[in-house]
C-alpha cells in the first residue's frame, strides 16, 4: 500500500471518530445537597407568601391568593396608623448611619492598612472582640449617656448607636479592601506631585466602590431594623421608626393581621431594593475585604 493510500485511510478513520457523538455522563442528582437548600427555600418562602397574600387581600377575605387585589390595608397603614411618620425616621436613620460609618471607616480602614503605629495589632483585636459583645448588654449604659446629654427621644441617639456598633466590622472590611490596593500606584501619584489626599482621591478611592456599597449596604440594612435601640431610647410616637411601630400594631386582644402585613411590605421593600441594585457589589467587596494573614 501506497504512502498516500494509508494517509488517506487515516483520515478517514479521524473523520468518522469525531463524527460519533460523544455520550456524557449523566451526573447523578445530589439530593443531599439540593434537598436541604430547597427545604430551607421553602421554609423562607411561605412566610412572605404569607404576608404579601394578607397585605393585598380584601379584608376578611380566605382566598389563597390576593384576588380580588385591594390596597385597603396600605391605605389603613399609612394614613390612619401613621407609618408615613415611621418610614421617614427610618430612612433618615438608615441614609446618614450609611453616611457615618462609611466616611469613619474609610478614613479608619485607610489607617490601618497603610501605617504602622504601636498597638495596631491589639486595637485589631479589639474591634473583633467587639463583635461578641450583644446589643442588649450596652443598653443601660447608652441610655445613661444619651440621658446626660438630653439625646433620649431623639433620632440622633439611634443613629450614633448604630454606627458605633456598624463601624468595627466596616473598619476591618475597609482594611483588608485597601491593603489589596498596591502601595506602587499611590507611590507614583506622590511622585507625578500628589499630596497623600489627592493620591487617595484620584487613585485609591474609585478602586474601593465594591468596598464602599457593601459597607454601605450592610450598614443603612443594619440600622434600618434595628428594632431594640428603637424601642428603648425612644418613647415619642412621632418619632418611632418602622420596627418599632410595626410592635405597636400587636394588639392585647386582637391583631389586624391585613394592616400588620402592609406594613410588613412596607419594611421589607427597601432591604429588598437595596439588595437587588448593590448585588453585584457584595460577593465583590466581601471577598477582597477579606482578612488576610
């Protein structure tokens, strides 16, 4: 047989091995795995079916689903039991506790990524030593300063609690985020004639925006339902925040389960939208804030 007889043959062969398709392995479905996660799906699930099912349901109505729809419990919620009142101090709250521990902790989460002083290590260890400390066990000692200084039945009580306790885990993550940024690209900025703020304006800070949204994520969600600060350091009804009001709907002997839900959305609705627009941002800005040793 010719050279050209048998190169011919073996192309052929080639051919008709890649023409048969290739069978795959099917993968055996883990139900070990995808049980449990669809279980605790569920079991998350129902309970907002549940709530959105009585907010938007004519009252006294045992239908399965909202229908027919009425918005007669929203209505009910914000104009006759007040929650217009309750969702402006909660977003006041919420925006300016994002505002403070976002601009602390960049500021303190640039410091102790990039200079060295004595006992750094030990205030590390402090701020995550804080993070064991539960809310409740501050409670007498907060109100007896916001007592001192006359800031009991006012916001600004809420919202320097929430920050104080937002602003060690925002620290830490802040850290971590910018000891990820390399020192190289502030040192050439200092050399084209940069001062350390402009080199911090101009290069680091656009380089930490998934830092900042998941910082900032965490901590309007944070202060947003906190419910325990709310409950004790303010007494006003004009002042309450959402969580708060949402408590006072209970009632002794009866509960309007329809008005309770409708403002149950109406909570829900921010955390859901912030989530839903800062996603991207999270996984981001979580995993480069990372501790590293």
């Amino acid at each position: 047989m010719s050279q050209t007889a048998v190169s011919e043959t073996q192309t052929i062969l080639a051919v008709s091995v890649e023409s048969k398709p290739v069978r795959r392995r099917k993968r055996p479905l883990r139900l070990h795995v995808f049980g449990p996660l669809w279980l605790y799906l569920l079991f998350t699930l129902v309970p907002f079916y549940m709530m959105v099912l009585f907010a938007f349901r004519e009252p006294g109505s045992n239908s399965p689903l909202p229908i027919p729809f009425s918005l007669d419990n929203f209505l009910v919620v914000w104009q006759s039991i007040g929650f217009s009142v309750f969702f402006q101090n909660s977003v006041y709250v919420a925006v300016l506790t994002l505002v403070f521990t976002t601009v602390i902790a960049l500021a303190g989460g640039y410091a102790m990524a990039r200079f060295t002083f004595r006992g750094k290590t030990a205030f590390m260890l402090f701020l995550l030593c804080t993070q064991f400390v539960p809310g409740a066990m501050m409670l007498i000692p907060l109100f007896q300063v916001f007592s001192t200084f006359g800031l009991v039945n006012n916001l600004f009580s809420l919202i320097i609690a929430d920050t104080a306790f937002q602003l060690p885990l925002s620290i830490i993550l802040m850290s971590g985020f910018i000891r990820n940024v390399p020192r190289e690209l502030e040192e050439a900025a200092w050399v084209d004639g940069c001062s350390r703020l402009q080199a911090f304006r101009v290069v680091v800070l656009p380089l930490l925006r998934p830092a900042l949204v998941a910082i900032g994520a965490f901590a309007f969600i944070g202060a947003w339902n906190n419910f325990l600060f709310a409950l004790m350091f303010i007494s006003k009804q004009e002042r309450f925040t959402i969580p708060v009001g949402l408590s006072y709907m209970l009632g002794e002997f009866s509960v309007n389960f329809g008005a309770l839900a409708a403002g149950g959305v109406v909570a829900a609705l921010p955390v859901v939208l912030v989530f839903a627009f800062v996603q991207k941002y999270l996984v981001q800005g979580l995993s480069a804030g990372a501790v590293k040793g």
